[in-house]
C-alpha cells in the first residue's frame, strides 16, 4: 500500500514519504545519482537496500518507510527507514539495518538543510511507529545534525547500546614498513603460520578475479561461518543454508565495482576468505573467516596482515574493519571511532518497550558487578560483529 503525498518545503523543495516497494523500486536512477553525488557508502545505496528487502525474513512483520527531498526532478535527500514489529511495538530503525555497519541518512553536499529537517518531523508525525532506534551512526554521520535539536529537547535519547570501529591507518608508504613496525611477537605468528600451513602444500594469498565465479568462495564462506557461530553458540540468518542474501549483497558490491575478495589458499583450498569493499580510499572488510581445521596456524590473521599489506601497496589511506570490537581487530588498529545509537518513544507502547529495555540493561549490569572486593573490576568487552 502506498504512503506517497508531496508536501511543500523550505527552498522550493517537496518532502514525501513511500511505503511501498514499487515506488521505492522505480527511484534507482534517481537514487543513485544521488548516491554518486553525495559519495554515500554501500549500505546507503539503492541497490544495497533492494538486495536487503528482497532478501529479508519476516517480511510480514516490515514496512519500508522512505523519506526524500526532491529539488524539481532531482533527489537532493533520503532518509532510509522501515519499520519492524517486534512483540506487538513497532520500531522505526534503518532500512537494511541487519547488513550495514554503519547508518546514515544521504545528502546532497549543496541540499537544503531545512527541507531534511521539516523532512524528519514529517516522518515523526506520520503515526507509523511507536518507538525508533537508529544505531551505528559514527561521529561524522550526516544524520547527527539532524537529530541534534530532538536530542537537546530530550525527544530522543543516547541508548545504551554502542559499538567500535576500529582501523588501521598510518604514515607507511609501503606494506612491508607496516608489516617491519609491528611488534617482534607478531611478525614470528606471522611467519610460524604461514610455515605450519606450508608443511601441507603451496599457499597463496591473492585477490579474487574481477571474472571469476564467485558462487564457490560464498559457499565455503557460508560453511566455514556456520561452522565457527555454531561452535560459539551464535547465530545468523546471513549464513542460513539456502538463504540469498549472502549472495545477493554480494553482488551489489560488484555490480557496484567495490568488491575485493581476498583468499589464502592451501593446496588449492581456501582456508581464510575476506570479502572487502573499497570506497573513499579505504578497505573496509566486510566478512572475514577462516576454517577452524587450521587454527592452529592462525589463517585469519595470516590473510588480514597480507591484505593490510596489499592496500597499504595500493597506495589506500585506511584499512577499515567496521562494526565489531573483536579482539583480532583491536591487535592491529591505530585508531577506533565509536558507533553510538540514539532512541525515542512516539507512543505509550513505544515508552513502556524503552521503560523494559532501560531496566533489563540495568539489571544485567547488576548481575553482572564482581563481587566486593578490593579488586578493581575488569573494563566491559566491546560488542562483537554482528557477523
């Protein structure tokens, strides 16, 4: 069903709103002209949330919530939401929010600011959610000045839930200075891991072809991850046998012309895999695994320090390796950003879910305090990926 109304805003600017798949289906070429325009990231691309909605479980339970700004017949502005019903509260959150790293709203450089303002009261009004959650938004994030005056005036609050980013970013001007900089103890890792492997076979660290068939490196990505969330007791639908999505986003990411695949082979079989993404003159690294046969050998930090090594040669400014605070990042970064999330009651069903989720986090961290002593307590574990 369709929520499509234009409405007049500041500038000579029309606000409006879709809610359903057509409507947002016929904007690619406006989208993505935008998109290019406003050098938006993967996740805020057209063809990133199509893949996602295509693809998305519980479809029953969503609803695309669309904002754009038009200047005549240009998109100048998109704030791309939907809504989920969760336990009889529906959520306003981002569109594709399981498979992006990081959310944000895509703005032309030269837009009307308050259009995209007048924009955002229009989608809170619009009575279509009882609460909102808009995590991952990094400190640069467009849609931080446009939640700026609900978080002075209270309407929205920081949640408790953050996650980190780190990265990797340095004066090196070539990979092997990087890989020299490193400390003694993992420069020997390195190099023992790489020996233990070779001791069954020729190993080879490269990136996949822009021509080679990717359907048997996303099969074995998809096992070796179901192999290591059910050896932690985790779970994903991403990996979910049968499922398209792992596929799908994929290929957004070639057709798009930003996907890197790097593989470390042994004897002919893969046994690290990381698929990358490059913009802004970064690696970002999307999924990475390895197969647990080997850890001994540490293939995952194997390949991650070669293809550290790579972008570095590659003449890239950063290695990014996005939403997670697992520890095999934290070893190499140089730097960290944390990803805050922000939440706001519409209803009193939407203030009783963030009443409940405010005192279930309270009671977790009570449970969770050491017991009195003169100990000091250890410092929380940042989140891991939700990869």
């Amino acid at each position: 069903m369709s929520g499509r109304k234009r409405l007049a805003a500041a500038g000579g600017r029309h606000i409006e709103t879709i809610t359903s798949y057509q409507e947002f289906a016929a904007l690619a070429p406006a989208w993505d002209h935008l998109w290019q325009r406003a050098d938006g990231l993967v996740f805020q691309s057209h063809a990133w949330i199509d893949a996602w909605w295509r693809t998305a479980t519980r479809r029953d339970d969503r609803d695309l919530v669309i904002g754009l700004v038009w200047n005549g017949a240009a998109l100048e502005a998109v704030l791309p939401f939907a809504t989920i019903r969760r336990r009889g509260v529906t959520v306003l959150e981002w569109a594709a929010k399981e498979h992006s790293d990081y959310g944000d709203a895509l703005l032309a450089p030269d837009g009307n600011r308050d259009a995209v303002a007048a924009l955002w009261w229009e989608i809170a009004a619009t009575g279509r959610f009882d609460m909102l959650y808009l995590n991952r938004l990094l400190p640069d994030a467009a849609m931080r000045s446009i939640i700026a005056p609900d978080l002075t005036a209270g309407t929205l609050r920081p949640n408790h839930r953050s996650e980190i980013s780190y990265r990797v970013a340095g004066p090196w001007q070539r990979g092997t200075d990087w890989f020299e900089a490193q400390s003694k103890k993992t420069r020997q890792n390195y190099r023992r891991g790489r020996k233990f492997m070779e001791e069954g076979g020729a190993l080879r660290f490269r990136l996949m072809g822009p021509d080679e068939p990717l359907e048997p490196v996303l099969a074995r990505v998809t096992a070796l991850k179901r192999k290591w969330l059910q050896r932690h007791g985790r779970a994903s639908d991403l990996f979910d046998e049968g499922t398209p999505a792992l596929a799908a986003l994929v290929d957004v990411m070639s057709r798009l012309g930003i996907l890197h695949v790097f593989v470390l082979e042994l004897a002919g079989t893969v046994v690290a895999v990381s698929i990358n993404v490059v913009q802004r003159r970064r690696m970002m690294a999307f999924i990475t695994t390895y197969d647990p046969e080997f850890e001994r050998a540490s293939p995952g930090m194997v390949l991650m320090m070669d293809y550290i090594q790579w972008s570095i040669d590659q003449g890239l400014e950063m290695v990014d390796f996005m939403c997670g605070g697992e520890d095999f990042k934290r070893r190499f970064a140089t730097q960290s950003e944390t990803l805050v999330s922000v939440t706001g009651a519409r209803t009193l069903m939407g203030r009783l879910a963030m009443l409940a989720d405010r005192a279930g986090h309270a009671l977790r961290n009570w449970r969770a305090q050491p017991p009195v002593s003169g100990e000091p307590a250890d410092s929380a574990e940042p989140s891991p990926s939700h990869r």
